[in-house]
C-alpha cells in the first residue's frame, strides 16, 4: 500500500503521517524530515538546500530525486509501502514519481488530502515554532511556503481527482478524530 499525504503547511501532514506508520507499517518518507537531517549533517546537499529551505521555496528537483532514489532503494523490502509527506510539491515532481514506481512496479493507492481552511494554518505554525523551533516557521517564510503551496502543489489535488485517488478528509478536526477518518479510508483500500 502506497500512499501520499497532501495538504498545506500546517495541515497536521507528519503527525498524521507517525501514527498511520505505525500502523500499517508504512515507510514515512519525508522530504522535508530529510532535508532537514542533511542540514544538520551538514553535507553538500543540505549546504545547498538550506538557504532556499530558509525563504519558503523548493530546493531543485535533481536534489529531490536524488534523495527520493536513495531512500526508496534503502526501504523498498522493509515495509508494506511508502507513505509521501511532502512529495510530491509540483506537477514535475508527481510525473517524477510515476516514473520512479514505475520503475520498481508499484503503484498509489490513495492521496490523502488534509484540508485545513489557510486562516487556521498560521496559528497551528506559529505554535509548531514555540514546540519545535523550526527556522522556517515564522510569519515571512509561511507566507512564502503558503504562496508555493497554492500556486505549485495545489493543483495536483486535480490532477489526482482526475485519476480517481483522492479522499479529502477536514483537518481542522482533533488530531485522533483527523486518525479515525483516514483510518476508515485505509481500511476500505
Ligand atoms: P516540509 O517539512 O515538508 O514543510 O518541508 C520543509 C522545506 O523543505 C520546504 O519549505 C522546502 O524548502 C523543502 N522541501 C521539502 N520537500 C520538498 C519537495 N518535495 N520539493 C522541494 N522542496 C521541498
């Protein structure tokens, strides 16, 4: 079972992702989680990432790719499937990865979209930065993410409807209850 979550920034995306790993034991792969860990690995490529990460933008496909690549490859036999968080972020990058499952012959069962009304989203990241202290939550930089989101990674909420693979589920509603919901939609693949 391979799936993708999509939604904005703030929208509940790794929280949800933790808990449906454990338990359809799903491989979470998380763009963000792993440019964030390059980052503080300080290897060439989070050198290269860290700036754009920094403003709110995309770092480059080929850095994407390459990082997708090597995890899939690092994961495929351990799990049950992959679960996307964060990727894909573009039109580029969701023919990026029919090519890359393609490949290895697999396919996505469902994407999940979290949708969470945009006035909701800069609350909830303003209270991710007191708890975790990420750089790239604050106000400039979520308006930047914000804009990157509506203009680049909505439009795959089409182009998946279109394919018949997306479940719109609220995710202003309590964490646990947000759970429940995908759950039933797990469980009906
Ligand atoms: P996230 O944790 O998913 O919000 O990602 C944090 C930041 O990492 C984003 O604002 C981007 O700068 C970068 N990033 C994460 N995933 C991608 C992706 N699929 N494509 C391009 N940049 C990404």
């Amino acid at each position: 079972m391979n799936l993708i979550l999509l939604g904005p920034p703030g929208a509940g995306k790794g929280t949800q992702a933790k808990s449906l790993c454990d338990k359809f034991n799903l491989c979470h792969l998380s763009t963000g989680d792993i440019l964030r860990n390059e980052v503080t690995e300080q290897t060439d490529l989070g050198k290269q990432a860290k700036s754009i990460m920094d403003k709110g933008e995309l770092v480059s496909n080929n850095i994407i790719l390459e990082i997708i690549k090597k995890f899939i490859n690092e994961n495929l036999s351990k799990y049950q499937g992959f679960l996307f968080d964060g990727f894909p972020r573009s039109a580029e990058q969701a023919d990026m990865l029919d090519t890359i499952l393609n490949d290895i012959s697999v396919s996505i069962n469902k994407v999940i979209l979290l949708d969470v009304d945009q006035s909701i989203l800069l609350n909830r990241i303003i209270k991710r930065k007191e708890e975790e202290g990420r750089k790239d939550d604050n106000e400039d930089v979520l308006k930047s993410r914000l804009d990157v989101y509506f203009t680049q990674t909505q439009p795959l909420i089409d182009y998946y409807s279109k394919l018949k693979l997306l479940e719109k589920v609220d995710g202003t509603k309590e964490i646990i209850q947000v759970n429940q919901d995908i759950n039933m939609i797990m469980e009906a693949i």
